[in-house]
C-alpha cells in the first residue's frame, strides 16, 4: 500500500490545525505500516483507537474554534465530522467482531476522505479564520 505522507499542500496556515492533521496523517501512516508488516491483531486494534480517539480530539477542536469564530459554516462541517465518525466506529466494530480484512477497507477510504476533507472544508474554515485574524491558536 502506498504510505499516506503529509505535505505542503495540507498546510492551511493555521498551526494548531496543520500539527493536529500531520498526527492524523501519521495516525494513518502507522496504520499502513502495520497492515504492510502483517502486524497483530491487538496491535492494529491499538492504532484503530489511537485514530479514533485522535479524530475526535481534532474534530472537537476545529468545531470549537469555528464556533467561537462564528464561522456561518459550522452546522455543515460538524456534520461532515459526525459522518465521518460514525463511519469509522462502524469499521472499528467489524474489526473487533473478526473481520480483520476490513483494515484495507477502512485505509483506502479514510486516506479519500481526509484529503478532500482538508483541502476543501477545513481549507475554506482556515480561510475563514486567516479573515478573522485567527491564525496562531494554541492547542486546546
Ligand atoms: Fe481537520
Ligand atoms: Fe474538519
């Protein structure tokens, strides 16, 4: 599988959302890794959580930062997060009633989904932000 690798194009000139997406991006880069190295059971459930509970610190925060900016977009990019987290637990609890395989799977869409979700909805949050003056925020 070709290693997802962060790059300059993600960056969106807000510091605390660019370190938080190259945790995801490595996140998922592990995640590959051990898939490639057929590493256990155990220990892809262990990267599984790590993602999951990384997402949803990520996704708290970017919501909350929109919401204390006023961004007129927020309803629709929590969304967006509430999809995409949902969609994760559902391949978590496959994994976890045996479907190992579903790693593959779960690898291929969350690359998809992240990128675009990047460059698309966050960048148009960070644009927003930059507007507002908001660009040096400090990790919650
Ligand atoms: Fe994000
Ligand atoms: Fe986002």
């Amino acid at each position: 599988m070709k290693s997802f690798k962060w790059g300059p194009l993600f960056e969106l000139g807000i510091p605390s959302i660019d370190s938080q997406h190259q945790v995801l991006v490595e996140c998922i880069a592990k995640l590959q890794e051990c898939q490639d190295l057929d590493c256990s059971d155990s220990n892809t459930n262990q990267l599984f959580q790590i993602l999951v509970d990384y997402t949803t610190f990520h996704f708290d925060y970017e919501e909350k930062l929109a919401e204390d900016a006023g961004y007129p977009m927020n309803k629709e990019h929590q969304l967006q997060h509430r999809v995409l987290k949902e969609q994760v637990l559902s391949f978590q609890r496959r994994f976890e009633e045996g479907e190992f395989k579903v790693t593959v799977e779960l690898l291929k869409f969350l690359v998809s989904w992240l990128s675009d979700h990047i460059l698309k909805e966050d960048r148009h949050l960070a644009e927003f932000l930059s507007c507002q003056d908001i660009i040096d925020v400090e990790i919650a």
